[in-house]
C-alpha cells in the first residue's frame, strides 16, 4: 500500500511533468522553429528537426530551455 501511495504517486507526477515538458517544447519548436539555437537552423524546412533537438536534451537542459521557451516554471 504504501509503494502505490508514496512510491507510484510520485513517479507518476513526476512522469505526467515531464511529457508536459517535451510536449510544449515539440509545439513551440514546431510552431517557431527559430526558437531553435541558429546552428539547428539552415531553411524553413528545419522545423522537424526541434524533435530530434527536444529528443537528444538532458532532464535538467529540457527543463531550462521550457522556461526560456515557454516561460514556464518546472
């Protein structure tokens, strides 16, 4: 009882944080993609590369550049 109370409930907030996260970063970067750093960036048709940007953060760098972005608090 005590793992599916404590334990679970933690790491099921944790992980519902985190795909927030990912999520609205994907969206900002897929709706601006010069939000990407400009290195990323060479034509219009960069824009899916956010994904591959968003897949390779760190949790501490993608929790960073959400507050930047989205002007979000974790």
């Amino acid at each position: 009882m005590l793992h599916t109370q404590l334990y679970r409930h933690y790491s099921d907030a944790h992980e519902r944080k985190a795909r927030r996260i990912i999520d609205e970063l994907f969206h900002a970067f897929r709706q601006d993609p010069r939000l990407l750093p400009p290195q990323l960036i060479r034509s219009e048709s960069d824009a899916p590369r956010g994904g591959d940007y968003v897949a390779g953060m760190t949790d501490r760098y993608a929790i960073r550049e959400y507050a930047a972005v989205c002007g979000g608090e974790n």
